[in-house]
C-alpha cells in the first residue's frame, strides 16, 4: 500500500493512470460499436512494434512529435504557452525547402545550412510572438494562433510560386540530395549495398523499406540538452524566475521582457528544427500544398502535457504517441476499426493527463484507508 502511495504521488503517476483510462474508455468503445478489444489491441502492437520496419516508422513519426513536444514544454517551463509550435514547424520546412533548393553545397555543409534556415525560420517567428508579448503584453495564445495561419498560408504560396512549384505536382521542388540526413543514403540502394545487406534481413528491411534517419537521436539530445538548460544553467533559472514571478524577477535584476523574447525564440527555434529535419530526412523531402494543418505542433502539445512538461518526458510520450497513430492504421486495416477510436483514446489520455489532482486524490484516499486500518488494529490490539 505505502509502495503504491508513493507512486501516485511521483512526477509521472498522473501519466500512467491518464494511460490507463485512455486504453479502458477506447475498449469500452470498442465493444460499443461491436470490436474485438483484446484483438484491436493486439493488432495495435504488432503494427508499431511487430516488424523492424513498423518500429523504425514509429521513431520516425516520433521525431517531430518528440521536437515540438520538448519546444512547449521548455515554454511552459518559462511561464509561455507555445500554441504556435505548429506554425514554427511548418515555416521550419518552408526555410529549409527553399534552402535546400537554392543550394548544392557539399554534404558536411549542405546539411547544417538546410537545418539551421529551419532553425531559424521557426526561431524567428517564435521571439516575433515573444517580442508582441513583451513589448505589448498581447497574449501570446492568441497571437501564436494567428501565426500559424500566416505559416499555413505561405507554405502554399512558396509551394504554387513559379520559383519553386514542381510541374504538374501539388509540391514544391524537392531539396538537392546533399540536404538528405537519412543513414547510408544512395549507398544503401546501389549494387554494393544491396549485396552487403542481403545477408541480414532485417536490416535490409530497415534501411530500403524505411527513411532510416538520425533524427531521432538528434531530438533525444535536444531533449536532454534543454532538460539540463533549463535546471543547470542560470539562463535556465532566469527563465524559469521570470516564469513563476515576474515581478520577484524584475525586482532581482532578471530583464524580463528580454527573457520572453528569448524563450519564445528558442521554443520556436526547436519547432523549426522539426520541421527542417522532416524535410531533409523523409520522402519526399519537399513540402506540399497543405489543406489542413498537419498536426505535428498540435500533438506535440499533447506530448508535453502527458509528459507533465518535462523536457525528458517528452521522449517515452512521443514513442507513445507515435505507436499509437501508426499502430491505429493497422488495427483499421486488419479489423476495419475506425481510426477515430484511436483519436478516441488519444483525447482521452490527454484530457485526464490535464487533470494534475487525479493521482493524488487517489494517493490521499489508500492514506486514509491505511490510517483507519491502523487505527483500528491498534485498536483491537490495546482492548486485548
């Protein structure tokens, strides 16, 4: 009882309880609309984690989730809501895109150029919403919001200009294969490679059958460099102080309007670089004319708040998040289950996640339990 107690009261009980009442409400609906639960969920692992290929694809899909996940987390770290990861992510691949046409530089240059203009594309319209925050106290909800519009919308002019529209496509030109970030490239598919890789099946699975990139190692490190920003460092003490009190901070010397300013840019700056590495590490490594938007920063959200914010967190939530979107297109192929039941249990993860007092409450209700239990066997033992 005490072991259990004092896991509903750790950092990431809220987590797993908001898990496991997801996972109960989607097989409540399941056996609703006449599904086989303990099959839906059996078919739901086996299509993220029952083939190199299906767990290779989950990290993948994890990268960008992974990135705009660890870019709301450090803004809410710092007092922020970053709404605008979705229009940071998308101005992130337009940067790139454009880069990576225009330029054809030697691959060890190529590659950091293309990923620093996503950097900076996402970096610059984040510290826009900051310095509009600091400089006006507009809220940064609302001005982030409307950023993601103007994101959206330029994605497509850049995709239907004459400059960069690929011919009889809904696409832009795709960027020069020096920008590619994916492991062992064109090699992977050339004669020697093919004949290198025949003797391991699996990995021959994995490298010709998927975009097998470093992004997600790369996001790992952000995750954890940003982690160890925000509690090693004293800019990380400064934007957290300015976050929890603006006034303690001003009134100890911390320039708060430059730290608004600042942790907008870098939240936006981690956004755009989601975006810049799904452009160089995935097909078809261009960006298309968008009808909606694409989600990445918007489930990123998601990710934070299952991860309580924490930077580190956000790594097992976005592997989480993933399976279960990629996962959920093989329980509707294989069983014909509707994919809004794993949209279902996505919302209902997150909204129980959003209520922090769930796991204590139930902590504080064994407490009570444990004390009357105690209580009531001293009191058995003392009229003995």
């Amino acid at each position: 009882m005490r072991g259990l107690e004092k896991f509903l009261r750790g950092r990431f009980a809220a987590a797993a309880i908001a898990v496991l009442i997801g996972l109960l409400v989607a097989a409540i609906v399941l056996i609703a609309a006449g599904y086989d639960p303990i099959a839906s969920f059996a078919a739901l692992i086996t299509g993220a984690f029952g083939r190199p290929k299906y767990i290779t694809n989950v990290f993948i899909k994890a990268t960008p989730i992974l990135l705009t996940g660890v870019s709301v987390a450090f803004a809410f770290k710092t007092g922020l809501f970053n709404i605008g990861a979705e229009g940071q992510y998308i101005l992130g691949t337009v940067l790139a895109t454009i880069v990576g046409v225009k330029l054809n530089l030697p691959m060890p240059l190529q590659v950091p150029v293309v990923l620093l203009s996503g950097i900076a594309g996402g970096a610059a319209l984040g510290a826009f919403v900051g310095w509009l925050k600091a400089r006006f106290g507009i809220h940064e909800v609302i001005t982030s919001i409307m950023c993601n519009w103007i994101a959206f919308y330029l994605c497509n002019f850049v995709v239907m200009s004459n400059t960069f529209h690929k011919p009889n496509s809904q696409s832009a030109l795709p960027v020069n294969p020096s920008s590619y970030t994916m492991i062992l490239g064109s090699w992977k598919k050339s004669e020697a490679g093919k004949e290198f890789l025949a003797g391991m099946p699996w990995l021959r699975e994995v490298l010709l059958k998927t975009d097998l990139n470093a992004g997600f190692i790369i996001a790992v490190l952000v995750a954890v460099l940003i982690s160890w920003v925000l509690t090693r460092t004293k800019l990380g003490y400064e934007l957290r102080a300015v976050g929890f009190n603006r006034d303690a901070a001003r009134f100890s010397g911390i320039s708060v309007e430059s730290n608004i300013v600042l942790s907008m840019l870098i939240a936006g700056g981690i956004s755009g670089f989601a975006g810049a590495l799904a452009i160089t590490g995935t097909s078809p490594h261009t960006i298309t004319l968008l009808a909606a938007m694409e989600g990445y920063g918007f489930n990123g959200m998601s990710v934070a708040f299952i991860a309580g914010c924490a930077p580190i967190g956000c790594i097992p939530a976005s592997i989480m998040f993933a399976a279960l979107i990629y996962g959920g297109m093989s329980v509707q192929q294989a069983l014909g289950v509707p994919s809004d039941i794993i949209n279902i249990t996505i919302g209902t993860i997150v909204f129980f996640t959003a209520l922090p007092g769930i796991a204590p409450y139930f902590a504080d209700k064994i407490k009570q339990r444990r004390e009357a239990k105690e209580l009531a066997n001293g009191t058995k033992a003392g009229e003995a």
